[in-house]
C-alpha cells in the first residue's frame, strides 16, 4: 500500500508522470534484488489546445477531452442536451443528432451512437461524494478499437459534474475540442527473478 501510494498520481502513457512512476517502482525492485530495465514502446498522444462545454443558461462545465477523438469545429458545435440513462429504443431514439451524456460508454453503445449520428459523448467517473481533491478530473483516450468505427468527439467529467449538469437540465450544450496528435513513447518495466528451486519455470506478474 505505501507503494501504490507513492505511485497513487496521474500517470498518462508518454508523460514525464509515467517515466517518474516507472523509476519509482524500478527502485522498490531493486530493494528486493531485482535488476529491472526499461522497455520502451510507441503509443498514439495528443497535444489538447482546447476543450470546453458549456450551455445555453450559461453554465460551463470543467470536461477534460478524449485523446484522438474527433476535433470541433473552431468555434465548436452547438447540439440539444440528452441524458441517456438506457439503451433501450426509445432513449436512443430521442437521443438521436444531440450531444448525450451516458453512464459508461461500452464498444457496442458507441457504435449504437454513431448510427444516430450523435454530436457529441459526455462519460464521467466516480460518485455524488467526490471532490477536485478526492478525484481526479480523469484524462481519457479513445481506443483504436472505437476509432474503428467511426470518430466522434468525446469528453470526460466527474460525476458530481455530471450531476450538476443533468439537474441544470439545459436545452443546448457548445462542445468545443482542438487537439494535435502525435506520437510519443511510453515504457514497460521489466524484470526477471531467478528462481531458486525451479529456476527453469515462468511465472508472469503483469
């Protein structure tokens, strides 16, 4: 638990963050007697220019972006507001050409919102007790997997942000979005303990 602690901050894939986790976890292992090393890998980045969402009663909401997700228009796009509390018919039918807040966003509910050509994805995180400084305000990518399909643009909140903005209950919503993607390299630690008794035999931690 101390360690986790020590390591218990955002840590984005290709960041100095995840380098400096990466030395500290490197360090606990050699403590034991392990002699870890560095694996490094390509992994998709983004640089975020800009990201907001507001609304027409003019509220705005703190939202971070979902990496490689479908940029805005410059001024961004201005869509009606739809909680998607189900995926049944109905709810997807109303939620139809709106930018829609969900409660967890799966492969097969996006691929759903692509078809009804949706303006935009709200997702969030956490529950009604968090704060700032209890949750972080979590940094999201969209996957290859999703990006597959189809692009949208994507952003992420708390869920007393979302709570906030579904009491609010706005008529619109203005999502705005302007990243450059880029590559970066990010890092495996490694390590191998020899065995004492079956040092022929594998056990893989990952």
């Amino acid at each position: 638990y101390q360690l986790l602690e020590k390591i218990g901050f955002t840590r984005v894939g290709g960041t100095n963050k995840e380098l400096e986790a990466a030395h500290i976890l490197m360090d606990e292992i050699k403590n034991i007697g392990g002699n870890p090393y560095l694996q490094d890998f390509t992994v998709n980045d983004q640089d975020i220019h800009h990201v907001s969402l507001k609304d027409d009663l003019g509220n705005e909401y703190e939202v971070s972006a979902y990496g490689c997700c479908l940029n805005t228009p410059i001024d961004g796009i201005k869509a009606e507001f739809h909680y998607l509390e189900t995926e049944t018919e109905i709810d997807l039918y109303l939620a139809t050409n709106k930018i829609v807040l969900v409660n967890q966003l799966s492969y097969e509910l996006y691929k759903k919102l692509l078809k009804i050509n949706v303006k935009g994805i709200i997702t969030f995180n956490g529950d009604v007790y968090d704060t700032k400084e209890t949750n972080d305000l979590h940094i999201k990518e969209l996957r290859e997997l999703f990006r597959k399909e189809g692009l949208l643009p994507l952003v992420h909140m708390r869920a007393t942000t979302a709570m906030q903005l579904v009491r609010n209950n706005p008529k619109e919503l203005i999502l705005n979005i302007q990243q450059t993607e880029k590559k970066s390299t990010s890092r495996n630690v490694i390590v191998e303990i020899k065995g004492t008794k079956y040092p022929e035999q594998e056990i893989t931690f990952t």
